[in-house]
C-alpha cells in the first residue's frame, strides 16, 4: 500500500493536500516541500506521550491572573533580555551561528540555577563526557546539574517525568526525533512535533524549558516558522566570529519588551557579562581620525554609545560600490543621496564604505546624523572633535528631526566624558541638559557640516 504523504512549506510550516508552487498561507514560490507521514497511533497507546491533562472550559472571572513567577538566571544581562528574569513555565528558543556561543550560555547559567533548582542538560551533539569537560573550563559543578546524552523525544520525556526537574535545556531542537515519525531529525515535521511536546511540557508541569536552535544560511532559526510562534520567548545571539564581543536580542517576548540587549564578551573561560557596554565599544577609539564619529542610539531603555566609521574613496570603475555594516543598506543609500542633494558633498562617483564598531546594528533614524557626518568628515579628509557626539534623524529635504529619550542619551554622553553634542534645533518635551555638556543646534544638514567641519 502506497504511503501517505503531505506537503509542507519550509517558510511557514503550512500544511496543503497537495504540492503547489507558491504557498497559498505565505505567497513564498518553491517553498511547499513533500514527506511521508507515518502511521499515528491511537490515542492512550502504550508508547504515545502525553504530558498534559484534557483541559476544560472556564470562565474568564473563575481564571486566576497571579503574576508570572520569575527566577535569575545568574546573569543579569540575560535576565535584562528576558524582562526580568526567567518565567517559571515558559518556553524559550535561543538561535545564534555555530560557534557564537549558545551551548555555553546555556551551560553557564546552569551555575546558578543548580543552586536553589533541579537542572536537566539534555545534549544530542555531544557525549556527556564532552560536556562535562566544557562545565571543567567555565568552572560550573552545580550539584543537581544533570547531563543527558539523548536524541529520542520519548526517552527526553521519560526522563523528566522521572527526574521532575525544574529546568530543561535542550541542546538543539534540530538533533531531536519522535518515533512516530519517519522522517530524520531537523525536519519540518519533526522539528514542530518536538517543539510541541516540549511546549506541553512547559505549560502542563510548570517546568521552564531552554532550547537550541540551529540558524540556516539567511540567519533566521531553521525549521518551519510556526517553531517562533508555539514558543514563548525568542533570543538571537548575534557577533562576529573574529570579534569577542556578543550580542543577544529578544524578537519576541511574551512576558517583557523586545528592544532590550544584552552584551557578553568571550573570554578564555566563557562568557562574561559587559555591564557599560557603551565603554566596550568605544575602546580603542582612534583621535584625530578622519571618518569617524561617536552616536547614542536607545536598546530598549539603556542608552548605548556607538562609534560610526566611514571611508569615502575615488571609484576606480563606472559604478560606485557602496558596502554597509551595522546599518541598513538602503537606509545608507538614502543618506548618502541626501548628502550629495542637500550637502553639497559630490560623492555620487565614490565608493562609500560604513562600518559600525563592535559589531553593533543600528537601526533607529537617531543615528543618521553621525553617519553622515563620517562620510562628510572622510569626503573632506578633516577630523570631526574628538569630544562630540551627533544625534538626530535626517529627512530627505535636509532637515534634522527630533529623537525620543533624548535627555537620557544626553545624560550617558556626559557620564562618558563627552562634553559637545550636535542634535535638532527642535525637541519634544521639556530637556535638561547636564552640567558641562554643551547642545549645539542645528536645523539642516548643512548648519551641521558648518558647525562641526
């Protein structure tokens, strides 16, 4: 008898009675992918997993609204990232490139959950003997910290129920399998099996669960795309390989904001927490450097110093090249037109090269200012003052807007020892300008190239 098959698409996880070309859920085209389904076995079979009780109807009133519980993880800028900490029954998805160091947050938190909880470390890439010489080096021995080198969804779930632990890390979705299904692991049939079974887990027995999930080559989790919308929570951990700074984001939180950072630093014994960040990335910094220039853009409600750096250079062929790294290419290309229109810069036939230091991205409109003053500062070849920082959004007429928190940016430029800042002429709200930190307004881009070049 011939199989039963289904379609799924890669995107979304959408599922289709048959193979089409775009994705009616998505409208993506050569996404819809076909696999076998097995045999599903009746409900209450010996060897089905269940992990959570049938629910009943209730009314909205008889529903307690406790708060969530929340817990440290030990690290402060991890528990930054989450809202305030873990929630007790929660499940969070942690993605990042190979080598970034997921497994050893993961494994270095266990330090300090081990010590008020019971922790399970469940591993289908390495031997419990590898992870017990990784715990060697980042100097954890938490004494309920338990190892478990396992692949099969069944033997995880047997294994929790067993051990009742109050944590689960799963280290990755992509290497675990149920034996319902015939497709291999990191599937999109088994990676949504598996995701729910450790959702049920989560929501069912108060447990807070932690897994790892591989990224594919255009940076986003791998696996279907349902995956981010059954979790609870979904953290990238972001950085450059030859770079030891590391930043993890939040892109969706149901328990806090989104737009908070945290930053780490890799060090011989793992991650250490960078508390001023801003410090970190401004270390180093050349003075008297043409192309460069210092900007405040707000993670969430910390205010972070960045430097801007920018090589404007002569093109050698009939079209400039323009690269960009830590912003947005078109917002790059937005500016640079302006600068040519409105500034009076002739650097449409050169090439134009941005790079944001410490591997941060900007992607607020406050730092369009200090971009366009590297490139201004590079074009000229003159320095911009060693002790100024720019901030303000640049419109397509020239004119310099108004940015949101700008008393808080103002206050953290001062407490770094900056004593000039270029902003707007105009502001929202009442602003209080700390003592020794000179505001120099400006309307348009070329009062600002005036003032500062």
């Amino acid at each position: 008898m011939k199989a039963k098959t289904l379609f799924y698409c890669t995107q979304c996880g959408n599922e289709t009675p048959k193979w089409q070309g775009k994705c009616p859920a998505c409208g993506e085209w050569n996404t819809v992918v076909e696999q076998p389904v097995a045999q599903t076995r009746k409900s209450g079979s010996k060897n089905s997993v269940s992990v959570v009780p049938q629910s009943v109807p209730k009314r909205m009133n008889e529903v307690e609204s406790g708060d969530e519980l929340r817990f440290h993880t030990g690290m402060s800028e991890l528990d930054r990232v989450l809202g305030g900490g873990a929630v007790k029954g929660s499940l969070v998805l942690l993605g990042g490139a190979p080598g970034i160091g997921k497994s050893t947050l993961m494994l270095q938190i266990c330090q300090q959950l081990s010590q008020f909880s019971k922790v399970l470390y469940v591993s289908g890439e390495e031997s419990e003997r590898q992870i017990k010489l990784r715990a060697e080096r980042l100097r954890v021995n938490g004494e309920n910290l338990y190892l478990l080198a396992e692949n099969n969804l069944e033997h995880v779930v047997e294994a929790v129920h067993q051990l009742a632990p109050d944590v689960l890390i799963v280290d990755s979705i992509q290497t675990l399998y149920n034996g319902d299904l015939t497709t291999a692991p990191g599937s999109i049939g088994q990676v949504k099996e598996c995701t729910m079974t450790l959702m049920q887990l989560a929501k069912g027995e108060g447990l807070t669960v932690f897994v790892i999930g591989h990224i594919n080559k255009e940076g986003s989790i791998a696996g279907p795309k349902v995956l981010e919308h059954m979790v609870d929570c979904v953290l990238y951990f972001e950085g450059e390989q030859n770079m030891s700074h590391r930043i993890l984001r939040a892109a969706k939180n149901r328990f806090g904001a989104t737009n908070e950072i945290g930053v780490f630093e890799m060090q011989d014994i793992g991650l250490a927490e960078v508390p001023n960040p801003s410090e970190a990335l401004l270390a180093g910094r050349p003075l008297d450097a043409p192309g460069t220039c210092v900007t405040c853009a707000m993670e969430g409600v910390r205010p972070v110093l960045a430097e801007v750096q920018a090589l404007v250079v002569p093109s050698n062929f009939g079209t400039p090249r323009r690269t960009s790294n830590g912003f947005d290419y078109n917002r790059v290309m937005l500016v640079l037109a302006v600068l040519e229109k409105r500034g009076g810069l002739l650097i449409g036939n050169c090439d134009a090269y941005i790079n944001v230091i410490g591997g941060l991205y900007l992607d607020e409109p406050a730092a369009d200012l200090a971009m366009m003053i590297a490139l201004a500062s590079s074009f000229r070849d003159k320095s911009v003052p060693n002790d100024l920082v720019a901030i303000g959004e640049v419109g397509l007429t020239g004119e310099l807007r108004s940015v949101s928190s700008l008393g808080q940016r103002l206050s953290e430029v001062r407490r770094l020892g900056f004593t000039k800042c270029i902003v707007p002429s105009r502001s929202s709200g009442k602003l209080v300008v700390p003592d020794g930190l000179e505001l120099i307004r400006v309307d348009n881009i070329r009062q600002a190239l005036s003032a500062i070049l």
